[in-house]
C-alpha cells in the first residue's frame, strides 16, 4: 500500500470490494489519491488504495468524521461509492462537507424503497401500488390481488425479496424480508409482469447522460435471479425510448439530477403490457458488473471515470462511446452442499482457462465452501463476462464458459442428499424440468444396482431413457443431458455408457432409475454426488468386513 501524499487530491471511496476494484484503479490513473473505507479488514480490493481505514459504511457520522480530519490537508477531497448499498452515508458527508454530490434527503429516497415509491406517485410516474410492513404490523390481508413482491425497503442484490401467490407465501415472505432489512421495514408491491431491463446515467448540472441499456436475465421464481445480463438490449427502438424517458423522469422525481446535483444513477425498468413501470432508481452506479466492465467492453464508456471526476468537482469525461460491441455476462450457480473441487477455472499448466472472447472469469466460493441453491444475487458461485462484436459470439462464449466451470460436492453433506430427494419442488426447481409423460417413463426404469470401484468402470452402464435423451431439454446451466452426462463422466472418470446391460453378468454395475433421478434434480452435481455417495457406502463396508 502507497503512503497517502496529504497534498495531493483525495479521493475517499466507500467499499473496499469487488465492484470498487474498478474505481479505486481509476482514481490512481487520474493521479489522485485514493481512501478506501470499509466494514471488513479482508475486502478484497483493500491492497488497490493508497489507504485503508476500517469503518462501516452505515456509519454516516464515523465517515464524516473522518472525513474531516483530513479535508484540511488534502488539496481537494471528494467521496464516492459504486455498486454499493451506501449512497446516503456519501451524500450526508458531501452535504455536510460542502463537497459535490447529492442533497442527503434526496439521496434518503432513492435508498428508502418506500420513500422512493412514494416519490415516484407524487411525480404520477408509473409505479406499482405498495405499503411497508414491520414486525408488529404484518396484516391478515393485502388491498390489491395478488401475486405481491415483498422486499426489504433498504437492501440490495435481491436479498430477502420474492414473490407471494397467496396469503401464507406472502407472511412467510415478509417475516425473511423484515429479517434482511437494516430499518425492520419492508416494502410490498404489486408484480410487475414483463421483461427486465437495467440502466446507468451520469447527471451532471442538470442534464442526464445515459451510459447504456441492458437486457437482464432473470430465472427462478418465486425469487428474482439474475443469471445475467446482455449489453446492449436488442428491444426496439421506440421502446427503449420510452424506457429511458420513464428512468429520467424517475432520476427528477427523486430530486437527483437538479443545477447544483451532480452525481450518478442506476434504474432496474420493466417493460410491462401497460409500458414501462419504475421498478428502483439508485444514487449510485450499478454493481453486478455492470458499471466497472460491462460499459466499458460494449462501448468503450467509462460511467465510473465520469463519477469520479463529478466527485471532485469536474467536468464528467469518458462518456461517449466509442465502439458497438455485446457485452454479456453469465453467472453460474450449485445446489445445496459442501465444495469438493472446483475445475474448468485452470488449465494444466495452472493459469486462468479462457475461452474466446472471454474477458474475465470471477470466481466467488473455494473449496471447503457451503453453497446453496441462490435465492438472492449474492449467493452465485461466480461470474463469466465475454464481450464481441457480433452478438452471438458474446453470448456463445459466456454461456460455454460457464457450463466449462464444474463444482464437485463432498458426498458427506447430508444437505445434497436431502436436496436430491426433495424434487418436483418449486424452488429450488429441478436441473431438468421433465413433462408428465417423461416422469411417467422414469418410473418404468429399472432401479440400479450400484457396485462401483474405478477397476470395474469398463462395467459400469445407465439403462437407456430415451424420451428424456432425445427431449432437448436443458438444465439451469443450459446443458444438454448430453452434456451433463458428459460432465458425469469428466468428473467420476467412469466411461457410463448408455446401454442395456448384459443379462446374467454378474461384476455389472447398473445405473437406473436411481440416477436418471439424481441427475434430473441435480444435473451433473447430483449424479456425482449419488455415485460418490454409494461408493463411500461400499468402503464402509469392506471397512466392517
């Protein structure tokens, strides 16, 4: 870590994460110098900055605080956040500091999910119908038919937010969201029914400059995952339009953009049948990795470049793009269990594996790691993001490389086992979703007889299912069984042919029914972790013997 110049401008930049790497590197590359703050001794981008001071980011007052005790020796200071919860703890120290940004209360409502709504309805902007909730007050009923979303009011990546079809869903939701919020609030809103989009504009002296638009990916209800997003949208032109004019009135409505604010805002906008509806507008820019990587590689626009400089009191650069790529990032997920082994990350000679047009591969568990099935946007095993200049080709190397990353699950972990026996659930949903008839079929299959030792694999067959082989249906992953078949094989080192085993043989191990079920509920992951898990029977035994 660089040793801070006090005469040098200051840039105090709140979190130390992932999604500030990219601010904290490109405040040092306009030759300022850089403070990050953060709640954890362990963020990993602390080593970026040129100081580190451990505060927590709720701590408005602690940051003020700090904040003045170096505005005197630095030539300029300024403060900023990117892709975290905390725009109204940067506004309260600009506001009290007289440095650029955002007036606090402004920044309160574009926070405050409740305060927000009730902006958006002051303004008439279009707006599902809502009302918060606390503990003590959860009600019997709800003024408006459902489905109903509810969220905590001031949260993000989607925790504690899921939809509700019925009265029982909806207290059971509200208790989890009450549990994720910072306040004890939470916010209960009509369902919007449409597609999904996401947009990040700078502000600056009274005009909006839009950054980009993007598609968003969003799979596994009753919650709302983002399994990615596409940049840029390939939606009309009239549509988007009316998407962008519906998130600027949303940015004015919520007193963000006036002469004398200055600063950045992210929107998450659904295309409804009735148009386009306000779902959040934030006084940030976007996380997920959007405003660090997918801007640039679409466009060559450098949203964070200009927040910085806004930050400290300049002109905004970096926002007219200079290229037309897609740029697609794609994330991958596990079911319930322990890391065993994470491959398809290294090649053989130990360094990152990328494919084509892959620009970067996060990777956010370890070995020795619990995973679960995501019901939030911070509970993904990890990250792909591909940019090209044909869209295809983006899309195509982000998927393949995803697919590429293989999590193998211990097979002590009871929480497998009782995931894979759980199926035809809802949430989480099976890896492939087989139609009546198919489930039919898979009760026709023999059971298996499992005797598996890696010196009797050229003996180990899967009795044939046609109607599910031949379906073309793909898991969570967009595998084909092919492909999770394939994994299977990669990952036991067992040959697993699909044919019907010899009759009278007695050394045949035959995977049946047994299997076909644990790779439909888990894909690759649950049939691995079903042979594994019969293997570890078999050791027990020879250990009585």
């Amino acid at each position: 870590m660089c040793v801070l110049n006090n005469m040098k401008e200051t840039i105090i930049i709140l979190g130390a994460g992932v999604m500030q790497g990219p601010v904290i590197k490109i405040a040092k590359e306009l030759n300022y110098n850089t403070i990050a703050l953060d709640a954890s001794s362990r963020a990993p981008c602390i080593h970026l900055a040129d100081r580190f001071e451990q505060i927590d980011l709720k701590d408005k007052e602690g940051i003020e605080d700090f904040a003045r005790s170096i505005q005197g020796s630095a030539k300029r200071l300024g403060i900023m956040t990117a892709g975290t919860d905390f725009s109204a703890s940067v506004a309260w120290v600009s506001q009290r500091l007289g440095l650029p940004g955002i007036p606090y209360e402004a920044a309160l409502d574009a926070s405050d999910k409740s305060r927000m709504r009730k902006r958006f309805k002051l303004a008439n902007l279009p707006s599902p119908d809502f009302f918060t909730i606390t503990e003590k007050d959860i009600p019997g009923s709800i003024p408006f038919p459902f489905p109903v979303v509810i969220k905590p009011v001031d949260n993000m990546g989607s925790r504690g937010c899921r939809r509700a079809d019925s009265i029982e869903e909806f207290h059971e939701a509200a208790v989890k969201a009450i549990a994720f919020s910072r306040s004890g609030c939470a916010i209960v809103e009509e369902f919007m029914e449409g597609l999904e989009f996401s947009v990040d504009a700078i502000h600056y002296q009274g005009e909006i400059t839009i950054c980009g638009l993007a598609d968003r990916h969003i799979f596994f209800p009753p919650y709302f995952i983002e399994m990615g997003h596409t940049m840029p949208t390939i939606i009309d032109k009239d549509k988007q339009d009316a998407i962008l004019d519906t998130f600027c009135a949303g940015i004015h409505a919520l007193n963000l953009a006036g002469k004398e604010n200055a600063g950045a805002a992210k929107g998450d906008i659904k295309l409804t049948s009735k148009g386009p509806m306000l779902g959040e507008i934030a006084a940030r820019l976007s996380g997920g990795y959007m405003s660090g990587w997918t801007y640039p590689y679409s466009s060559g626009a450098l949203p964070i470049k200009a927040a910085i400089l806004i930050a400290m009191g300049e002109k905004p650069q970096g926002l007219v793009p200079v290229k037309d790529w897609t740029c697609a990032e794609r994330a991958f997920i596990s079911i319930p269990g322990t890391v065993k082994k994470i491959t398809g990350i290294k090649s053989e000679n130990g360094e990152v594996k990328k494919s084509d047009y892959v620009n970067d591969i996060f990777l956010r568990i370890a070995e020795g790691d619990k995973v679960s099935f995501p019901e939030n946007n911070v509970t993904k095993c990890g990250n792909i993001i591909a940019s090209a200049q044909n869209r295809e080709d983006a899309i195509t190397a982000a998927q393949k490389m995803a697919k590429s990353i293989l999590i193998r699950l211990d097979s002590s972990d009871a929480q497998t086992s009782v995931f894979l026996k759980d199926a035809n659930k809802v949430f989480p949903p099976d890896a492939f979703l087989l139609t009546e008839a198919m489930k039919a079929a898979l009760e026709e299959i023999p059971e298996s007889c499992i005797s598996i030792e890696p010196e009797q694999a050229s003996s180990c067959f899967i009795y044939p299912f046609p109607a599910f082989q031949a379906s073309g249906l793909r898991d969570y992953m967009d595998r084909t069984v092919d492909e999770a078949l394939d994994a299977v094989r990669l990952l036991t080192g067992f040959p697993l042919p699909v044919m019907q085993p010899f009759e009278n043989a007695e050394n045949e191990t035959r995977l049946g029914r047994s299997f076909w079920a644990a790779l439909i509920r888990g894909s690759y992951q649950g049939a691995v972790y079903l042979l594994e898990s019969m293997g570890a029977e078999i050791d027990k035994d020879k250990d009585k013997e």
